[in-house]
C-alpha cells in the first residue's frame, strides 16, 4: 500500500516539476520576444540623444570661442568654394577625403572638434548653412560646409546661428584682408540681409550619422 502511495506522490511531484518547467519556459520565451525589440530600440533612442547632445555642445563651444565663425567665413572668392590649406579643394563642400587628418587643417578649431567628436569614432558628419540670397530674404538657401554623404534613418541633427558682421574678415588663405562689407555682390555664398554693423546671420545645421 504504501509502495503505490509512493509511486503517486513521485509521479505527483515529477507533474508539478514538469509544469514549472513549463511554465518557467513559456515566460521565458515570452519575456525575451517582448523586450529583446523593446530593448534595442532603447539602446538606439538613447545613442541618437547622446549624439544630438555632443552636436549641440559642439556647436555651442565653437561659436564661444569663435572657431566657427572662423568655418564659415573661410571661403576663396576666387574659386567660388571653402579653401582648404593645402590644397585647394574643388568645392564648394569639404569631404572626408580632403586629407589624412580630416577637417582640422581645412577648418581648423572647428574641424579639430568634429574629427574628436564624431569623424575618429566612425561617426558621419555633414554641415550644412543657411542663409537668404535676397536682400528681401524671400528665398533661402543652403550652402554645403562639409558633404559627407546621404544621412541614414537613424540620423539627427542640431543648428546654431551665427551673425556676421560687416566688418568681418574672410579666413581663407590669400583672402584675410577681406572684410564682407567690401565684397561686391556674388563674392560672398550669402547676400547682405541686415544693416550696420551686421553683414547677415547664417544657420549652421550639424549633421550626424553612424557610417
């Protein structure tokens, strides 16, 4: 009698064993096909933030210190494009292959910060600027600083407007006696679109992407 009451109980206990195992099992499976995409998402949501946040500061620190009013009046009005030193770029946009060190010895400070912050960590940058090419300000356009291919889907972005002063100097090479307000019309990518002391206000567009 009591070897059957034994055998019940064991076979008892290997069905409740069997059902936890089973139970365990499907919450398991369960568990990982609900947060496994959940997960992933976070993890991308969290990188794009952290990327628009570096853009932003970079941005922020370089129009503090002036390294990117510097960018954006490096322009050759001979040829018409931003002047790399050296070479002279076939332009008017910058590209990753302008040389071995990247953007720092075209645009100096600037192109130092953006290699740090995105180009050394296979980071795609593009720099677009904005800006009216009326007097009126009826139409407005952008001027590539640095072309660096097609965004992906998972691109963001951050912006920063720089006022231009009539006053001041181009920083290209050959082109530092240059002050705006002494260009003729057409020298310049943007058209005057304020009034003394300001030249124009240009809108910097940052660009980033994981290649």
């Amino acid at each position: 009698m009591n070897t059957r009451n034994d055998r019940a109980q064991a076979h008892t206990l290997e069905a409740f064993a069997a059902a936890i195992l089973l139970v365990a099992g499907l919450t398991f499976a369960l568990q990982a096909t609900a947060v496994t995409p959940l997960s992933a998402s976070t993890s991308n949501q969290h990188i794009e933030n952290q990327q628009r946040a570096v853009a932003n500061d970079l941005l922020a620190t370089s129009a503090e210190n002036g390294d990117l009013e510097a960018a954006v009046l490096r322009w050759n009005t001979t040829n018409q494009a931003f002047a790399s030193s050296p070479p002279e770029v076939d332009g008017p946009a910058y590209t990753q292959a302008d040389g071995p060190n990247g953007f720092d010895a075209a645009l100096g400070g600037f192109g130092e910060a953006l290699n740090r912050a995105f180009a050394d960590r296979q980071i795609a940058v593009n720099v677009d600027l904005r800006h009216y090419n009326t007097s009126a300000r009826t139409e407005r356009l952008t001027t590539p600083l640095i072309d660096m291919g097609t965004p992906s889907d998972n691109a963001v972005s951050a912006t920063r407007t720089v006022a231009l002063a009539d006053d001041a100097n181009l920083t290209a090479p050959n082109h530092t006696d240059s002050t705006l307000g002494e260009l003729s019309d057409g020298e310049f990518y943007a058209t005057e679109t304020a009034t003394d002391p300001l030249f124009t206000y240009v809108e910097v567009r940052i660009v980033v992407w994981r290649m």
